[in-house]
C-alpha cells in the first residue's frame, strides 16, 4: 500500500515539475521524428539568444553529418580503385560546414522559470529543405551549361576562360548545396554527384586556357608600383599569367592590361583631399579589340596630412580592384 502511495506522489510530483513544459523539451524525437526533421534546441537568457543557440546547433549538424557520411563513403569505397576521385569530392565537401541555412522555423520560446533561461527549438523539414535544394540546383545546372556553351562558342582566350571562370564559381555554388543535399538525404545524394562530376570534368578546360593567356600590365599615374602590383595580383587570383615589365617579357604576352590612374589631389588651406579613379582596358595582342574594361572610382578622402592622404587613397583603390570580377 505505502508502495502505491510513493509511485502516486512521484507520478503527481513529476506531473506538476513538467506541467507546461513543451513536448519538444520532454521527448524532442516524438515532436519532432529525426527522420522528417533536422532540428536543435537552444537555452539562453534571452529569447534573442536562445535562437541564436538553437540556429548555432542545426548549422553544427550539417558539419558533423557532412563528416560522418564522407567517413562512410571512404570506408566503403576504399578497396576500389576507380572510385578515387569521387572520393576527394566527397573529401571537398567536407570544408563546407558553416552552411546558409534555408526555411528554419521556429517553436515558440519557453521560459523556466527554476533555471531562469529561454529555450526554443530550430528545425528543418526535410521534405520541404530537399523541395528548395532541388529547385536551386536545377537552376544553377541550367546557368552552368548555359555559360559552358557560350565558352565553347567564343573564339577569344581571354573571354572563354573568364565565360569559364564564371562558370566555376557555379560550381562552387552548386558544391555548397551538394553538401547540404548530402546532410538532409544522404541516399539521394548519388543523383547529383554526378552532375558534380561532369561540371568538373568540363572545367578541366580552364586550366589549358589559362595557361595560353599571358599579360602585360602597364599602369599611368600609379604610386610606388603599387597598383600594379594589384592589378597583377588580381590577374593572378584568376590564375592567368602575369609578364615583367621589361620589353622581353612584355614581348612574350598576347594580352596587354592598360590602366589610367587619376588621384584627383587637392589641398584646401591645411586640409589634404584624393579621389582616386582608374580606367582600363584588356586588348588582345596586335591591339586587335577590348577584351575587357573597367570604369571605377573610390569616394573622398581627406585629412590633413598629405602622406596619410595618400596612403588612404591608394588603400580605397586597392580595396575597389579587390571587389572586382573580370568575368562582369
């Protein structure tokens, strides 16, 4: 008897500890089955920060799900030979864990009043996060293939490869949404690797190109070389080659990048003022046409020492060049 009495106390006294306390903090897997959703829960002292936590911890999910299917995938295919390369795909996927997450929601945040904290909880449908991911994939397939045909249609080294340069960076979009494809529905994950894989093996074409293009930087109005030194830096960035500046190496080049700088410089009483602006120009070798041009300009600087001046315009030019994208 007294037993029954202690199990009906503990039952009543548990019945009250958890009396409002949402379904998804008591037994998260029957709110939430981990088959139909990817969600975390997150505690903080404020709702604000409790969010954050919850949204901190479905990113962490991606990363470590990412990890452990490459792990299988390794496991599995390790005794095949042929299946090598896939297999550094699988590897590059990896790097991509800090991810964008697409269609979070959100419970409705509770507050404990006994451990003073905010609790909510971040999921995913899975249904719903595969719908988007396929739709974004799809999309940028069609702008890969679509930039792909229009590099095999150009004639001029210059402009295929940066057609192609462009093309890459849709690779490395559609290899952030691979990897999440990969966290949400690993099964499903095959039916695009190949697309992966034949968007790699296209781009092979780029590093042939690349090697055949070859510059000439002659830069007007720079400042110690330095603006140069970006230009070629920027080139470089692309992996195009970037000649000397002495005439037997300037002959070598089949490409010349021709740049006007204007400093604008002015001084008003004590007070020392730049706006920086460059103008250039990509032409094939024999001036046979502009490949490329660029049109920009930094706003005012001014302080009142002229070398401080300087340096802060030529750093906004430097900063302007970094923003650039040949292939735009």
């Amino acid at each position: 008897m007294k037993k029954n009495i202690m199990i009906f106390i503990l039952g009543l006294y548990s019945a009250l500890l958890f009396a409002g306390t949402p379904k998804w903090i008591t037994d998260l897997e029957s709110a939430f089955p981990d088959k139909s959703f990817i969600r975390a829960v997150g505690e903080g002292r404020s709702e604000a920060s409790a969010k954050k936590a919850a949204l901190a911890e479905l990113s962490s999910y991606f990363g470590q799900t990412i990890k452990y299917e490459n792990q299988a995938v390794q496991i599995s295919r390790q005794s095949d030979a042929s299946y090598e390369e896939k297999l550094d795909l699988r590897r590059d996927l990896n790097t991509y864990s800090e991810v964008d997450l697409l269609c979070v929601h959100y419970t409705t945040t509770w507050y404990n009043k006994r451990t003073d904290s905010f609790y909510v909880c971040a999921y995913l449908d899975r249904a719903e996060f595969w719908d988007i991911l396929k739709q974004n994939i799809e999309s940028l397939s069609s702008k890969f293939e679509a930039l792909y045909k229009s590099a095999k249609v150009e004639k001029d080294l210059f402009k295929k490869s940066m057609i192609l340069e462009e093309a890459r960076s849709v690779y490395e979009e559609c290899k952030l949404l691979f990897a999440k494809a990969l966290a949400v529905y690993p099964s499903k994950f095959g039916q695009y690797e190949k697309i992966l894989e034949l968007f790699l093996g296209k781009l092979q074409e780029l590093a042939d190109l690349k090697r055949k293009v070859v510059v000439s930087v002659l830069v007007n109005g720079d400042k110690d070389g330095q603006i140069r030194a970006k230009l070629c830096e920027l080139l470089r960035k692309y992996g195009i080659t970037v000649c000397g500046e002495d005439k037997a190496s300037a002959a070598n080049s089949n490409y010349t990048l021709s740049a006007q700088v204007l400093w604008n410089d002015k001084k008003h009483n004590t007070v020392y003022s730049s706006t920086p602006q460059i103008d250039f120009t990509i032409k094939g070798s024999g001036n046979t046409g502009t490949v490329y041009s660029y049109s920009g300009s930094c706003e005012k600087v001014a302080t009142y020492n002229a070398q401080t001046t300087e340096q802060m315009a030529i750093s906004r030019l430097e900063e302007l060049l970094d923003q650039l994208q040949l292939w735009r």
